[in-house]
C-alpha cells in the first residue's frame, strides 16, 4: 500500500492552536483539505479548517472521529493521551507514531530514552518529592526542577540553589514526578529541526540560535552563525535521534552549547516548533510545508537558506495597555506580522511574533528587535 497522502486528500490535526494553524495554511497553499480536534470551539486554526470537532486531548471518541474523516493524521502539541492516539490509528496513519509521542511527552521517560540510545545530555536525576529534590541539589548542586508532564514556556519549572527551597519550589512546579536538571554554564541555545518521511528520506534545517528570557523564546535568528564544527555536530545529532526514534513527521531537537564547545541534548518536540517560524522567511521550504510534506509522504522541501531571518514573539504582555501599534513596526523595511488570531490577550501568551529578513542575521535581529519595541513607544508631538 502506497504510505503517500496526495494533494486533495484531508488531514486531521490533534491540536488547533498557532502551529496547528499554521500548519493548515501550508496544507491548504498544497491542495489539502483540514480538519481539526481542540478542546477550544474557537481555536486558533477554526478558521483556515474545514472542520473542528470540539474535544479534549484525552478523548478518544472524539480522536477516532477526527481520523475516520482523514487520511492521515498529524498534531501539534504532544499531550495528546495515548489512547487517543491509538483510537485514531485504528482509522488512519498517525505521524509521528504514537510510540514517539509516549517517548517524548513524559520528560522523564524522554531523558531515559535518550540515555539509553547515547546522546549527550546534562546530568538530572529523577525526583518524585521535595526530600528527593533536595538531595539532587546537595548532589548536583543549582537545578531547574521540571513536571514530566504538562508545562511549557517556563510552566512548571523552578531554579533550585539550595536543599531547603526544595519544599518552596515542589510547590511551584504543583508536584508529581519531575526531572531536576543540572544548571549548566552555556554559552548560547540552540535547536535543529529534523523532518523524516515514511519511505526513511531525512532532510535537516540549519540550526536556529535562541534566545529565552524567563525560559521564555524571546527571538530566534537564522542561520545562526555558528562554527561549521558546531553546525556539524547539532545536525548529527538531530539526524541520529531522528532515525533511533523512526520518527514521521517533523522533530525539533533543543540543544545547550555549553562554554567548552560541548553539545548537550536539552529537550525534544515533535512537531513544528516556534525557533522554526523564522524558516517562512528564511527558507526555500518552511517547517510548516515541511511537515505538511513529511506526514503525507511528499518528496521533502530544499531547506536552503535563501535571506537571515529572525522572529521576536508577540507576548500577552504588549495588549496591556490597548492594542500594539503594529502599523508602527510595519513601517521598518523587511519586516511582517503574524497574528495567530487568539482571543484573550493574557500576560505570557503567545498571541504572534514579528519576522524581519535582512542582508546579515545580526541585522535581521535588530531589525525585529525595533520592531517590537515601536509597538508601544511614545508619540512625540511637535512642539
């Protein structure tokens, strides 16, 4: 049976929120058609779908009715239940396979695994209470404690600098099994964006460099003007874990560059990924064709860098004191706007970022960087 899902057919989408959005603007640009599972009735992909079934992550009747419609079915968030996930192959392919998401959504079973399979990571251990929390940071000293489940942009986390804020800071993170890893002294953040297709073809975007502010992405460049080392060794390694795990679809690898030049495996999201949204811009291919390409078994999209690009995210934050002067930003040449259409504008929320290209990486960061901080500067009146 032919694992190619052609032009014309639909896909399903576990997840409507910006990525899954996004992704539906590549699928439709290619002649599919979209259908999607949220808990939200007015999500953020509703719009560009052709259809929402309005359930919950952990509902499996509401998986199975999205792939009974599809063709194959894909997502865009990893806490996806798995019995959901295997309520939905009984109808269609499900890419990545559910045994990548069961690997990759526990962050404790994620670090095992890559553990296991030998690629470089910063030492962690296992805790299940703040007795155990303390002892890893008599052991390991300053740590970020992590929830194996749930938690993103800094949920669910704590930095841990001595035993006796360990009970504070099991409190923080709301309990349950966590993973406290070592505070490692780095010298920049990475990511490398991996896509396999059924058939085994792999293709690789050049790394993006990151920078977090509150373990929040706060702009992401490309290319990042690494060493040619560096860029080497990041790519083998997320071409490695994407070939151990028989991944289908779209894999970002997160990665520490530490001061000794050494790469250690942060985290991994398999699916589109927000250091990636700067390939719209940058790329031949964006991540989101990409894996509009990789789960439906297309022939996969050159990933040439064809202009720098950077992307600044659009915080709840900036909606504070009214609406952002976006007419402001869009002024600066080279740069757009990208809303992800969410109502409710909330501190931290995601609600779009900016993209700005320029002649050097350097330059399209500061071109995105003014960008965002025109959004709420003072009007000047002549005096």
């Amino acid at each position: 049976m032919s694992r190619i899902v052609p032009p014309g057919s639909t896909i399903g989408i576990l997840g409507g929120g910006q990525l899954g959005r996004m992704t539906a603007m590549a699928a439709r640009s290619l002649g599919y058609h979209i259908r999607i599972l949220d808990p939200e009735p007015d999500c953020a992909a509703r719009p560009v779908a052709d259809a929402v079934i309005t359930a919950g992550f952990d509902d499996p009747l509401g998986a199975a009715e999205l792939a009974g419609a599809s063709d194959v079915v894909t997502l865009e968030i990893e806490k996806i239940a798995p019995a959901s996930l295997r309520a939905a192959a009984l109808y269609a392919p499900v890419r990545p396979g559910t045994h990548v998401i069961e690997t990759v959504q526990d962050r404790g079973r994620q670090k095992r695994w890559l553990s296991e399979h030998g690629f470089p990571m910063g030492a962690y251990r296992d805790v299940q209470g703040p007795g155990q929390l303390a002892s890893a940071v008599n052991d390991l000293g300053a740590v970020f404690v992590k929830s194996c489940s749930g938690g993103y942009d800094g949920r669910g986390q704590a930095l841990v600098t001595a035993p006796d804020d360990a009970p504070d800071a099991w409190r923080t993170i709301g309990g349950g099994p966590a993973v406290a890893e070592q505070a490692l002294d780095l010298a920049l953040e990475l990511s490398v964006m991996v896509a396999r297709a059924p058939n085994g073809e792999m293709s690789v975007f050049p790394p993006a460099v990151n920078h977090h502010e509150d373990r929040i992405l706060v702009w992401s460049v490309l290319p990042g003007g690494l060493a040619p080392e560096i860029v080497s060794r990041a790519t083998e390694l997320a071409l490695g874990i994407a070939e151990v795990i028989v991944l289908e679809g779209l894999l970002a690898v997160e990665l520490f560059l530490l001061g000794d030049g050494s790469l250690l495996v942060n985290e991994l999201a398999p699916r589109p990924h927000n250091s990636f949204h700067a390939t719209e811009r940058a790329c031949v291919t964006s991540q989101f064709e990409q894996h509009v390409r990789s789960v439906c078994g297309l022939p996969l999209g050159s990933t040439e860098i064809v202009t720098p690009a950077a992307i600044v995210n659009l915080l709840g934050d900036l909606w504070a004191d009214g609406p952002p002067l976006f007419e402001r930003a869009l002024r600066l040449p080279g740069v757009r706007l990208h809303l992800y259409g969410k109502k409710g504008a909330r501190p931290g929320r995601k609600m779009g970022h900016l993209s700005a290209i320029g002649p050097t990486a350097q330059i399209a960061v500061a071109r995105a960087q003014e960008a965002i901080a025109l959004l709420h500067a003072p009007v000047h009146s002549a005096a």
